[in-house]
C-alpha cells in the first residue's frame, strides 16, 4: 500500500534504498527511481507497464551532475543549460557507462534535465543520485499533474511526495542537438523559438525510431473515446452524453459537462489545465471527450501534439 506525505527526508531513503518514488515536478509528477540502479529503474517500467523500448529521462539537481553521466558535450549545451535550466527541456546526449542500458533502452544516449520545482532538486539532492523518471502514470495513459492523479492509476507506489499542482502541466520540451544545430523530439513548453535564440534549428527529417519519451502515436490517452474538435465531427456527435475541454468558450452549448481550461484563451493555461481537465472528464459520466483544437504555433505545437495522442486510436 503506497503512502503519501510531505517527508522529503522519507523519499529520498526510499529512492536510495531502490524503491520507488512519485514526485513532483514543474511539469508533470513523476516516478522516480535511482537512476544508477538497474533493478530499481526495472521496478517503473514494471509499475507503469512502460514497453522497455522507450527511454527514461535522468533528472538531476546541479549542472556539475551532467558530466558524470555523458561522455560529451560542447558549448552549445552549456549555453542552452545556462539559459533554460532549471526548467522543462530535456536534452538528448551521449551516456558514459555508469548509466545503465536499461535507463536508455540500451541506445548510446540519455535524455537529461534539471527540473524547476524545489520539492524535486532537494530530493534529488537529498538521495545523492541522479533520479530516472517517466510520467507517474500507467503508461499510455493521461498524465499527473497532482498526487491524487498519481493515487489513481499507481496505487502500489512505494511513496507519492504531494507537493500540490504542478505548474507547467505538460512534459519537458525534448531536443537532440546536431551538427547544424538542434532538433526537437517532442515539443513543450519551451518552444523553437525561445530555442532559435540560443542555437540554429536544423530542419533535416530526423529518425522515426523511439529515440526519447513521447515518440509514439498513441499516448496520454484518457480511458474514454476521445476527439479533437472540428465542423464535422460536431455535427455527429450527442452533446448532452459529451464532455469538452474548452477553451474558447464558442463551443460549450449543449454539452453534458465543460471544463474551461483558459479564462481568456491564454495557450499557457490551456496547457497546465489540459490533463486535469481530461482525468476529470474522465471520472465524469460521459460517453466521449471533446477537445478544443489551437493553432499549431509557439505552445499550441505542445498542446495539440499531447491533444492529436491522447485521441489516437489504432
């Protein structure tokens, strides 16, 4: 039975004692382990029913922590870590051998970041060790952006550290940086224009392969049917056994449940809102979700990449 509280000093004894740890962080809560123990690290894919072919990311507290864990990096890294770390983006980088295969789906890289949470860096610290953590969900499924979110869908959690609501509410921006400049893996909060300051984006087709978390078509998925949002699909669908996430406010009529996700269509909001918005669909008495599309610029690439998964259906 997983216990919850507020006991840093707690759940960094259980991460060095190989157990498992939900935490929160900027983004997401996530499920920690210590990332240089492979036993301890087999224990999440295990819990969150994760395929063991798609890659964890290592989380650390102090730049200096990066070193240990790669075997290379230019100026380029530094100077995007000097300008986005602590904070949601995740970068892809050559491991050095004490990172065990299993962290990185036996590929010769790690995706690493330093999340902007206090609660995250002190028990990071804490546990002396790099902390390897995917979403604290089962895998597949809508995302934690609080402890009860966590209670739901990993009731055997050895510890859930609550530290409220996260703030950003989607996942790291991802990135792998190439000789022209960088890539972006999975988008986020941090977009490729806040990038474009620091590096070049390189615009080559980049590999289809699972090379870090969120690659694949299906995920973040609610247990009910989910659609996007568009003139046709509106036209068929019974509202009143419906539930939207809205966003504008322009489509809320007849639906049996809304939940506003942006008081004044604030793309930010629509983001840290959106995966609350969808465990409390559903847990409602609706028949489908029905999400409200935005452009696909800045943010609004992050919310309809999470949005165009979670309705994904093979």
């Amino acid at each position: 039975m997983h216990k919850t509280g507020s006991n840093i000093e707690l759940a960094a004894d259980y991460i060095r004692a190989g157990k498992l740890v939900a935490f929160p962080t900027e983004t997401v809560y996530g499920l920690g382990a210590d990332a240089l123990n492979p036993l301890a690290v087999a224990r999440i894919f295990e819990l969150k029913e994760r395929p063991s072919f798609d890659p964890l990311i290592v989380h650390v507290a102090d730049k200096k922590d990066l070193d240990k864990l790669i075997t290379a990096a230019d100026e380029r890294v530094y100077r995007l870590i000097d300008k986005f770390w602590p904070g949601p983006l995740t970068i892809i980088l050559p491991k050095s051998d004490i990172v065990p295969d299993i962290v990185t789906s036996g590929l010769t890289t790690v995706g690493i970041r330093m999340p902007d949470n206090e609660i995250a860096l002190e028990l990071i610290q804490k546990a002396g060790c790099p902390i390897a953590a995917p979403s604290a969900n089962k895998f597949g499924r809508i995302s934690p952006t609080s402890a009860g979110h966590v209670k739901k869908q990993l009731p055997d959690v050895d510890y859930i550290l609550d530290g409220g609501s996260t703030t950003v509410g989607i996942e790291s921006t991802i990135i792998a940086i190439s000789g022209r400049g960088f890539q972006i893996l999975r988008n986020g909060i941090i977009t490729r224009e806040e990038l474009e300051e620091v590096l070049p984006f390189d615009d080559e087709i980049r590999t289809e392969n699972v090379v870090a978390p969120g690659m694949l078509k299906s995920h973040y998925s609610p247990s009910k049917m989910m659609v996007i949002a568009n003139a046709v699909n509106l036209k068929g669908i019974d509202k009143s056994r419906a539930g939207l996430l809205s966003f504008s406010g322009k489509l809320e009529g007849g639906f049996g449940k809304v939940v506003r996700v942006s008081v004044n269509e604030e793309l930010k909001a629509y983001a840290v809102n959106m995966f609350a918005a969808m465990h409390d669909l559903e847990e409602s008495d609706v028949d489908l979700i029905v999400a409200e599309p935005v452009p696909e610029t800045g943010i609004g690439m992050a919310i309809m990449d999470r949005l165009k998964k979670a309705a994904y259906r093979l």
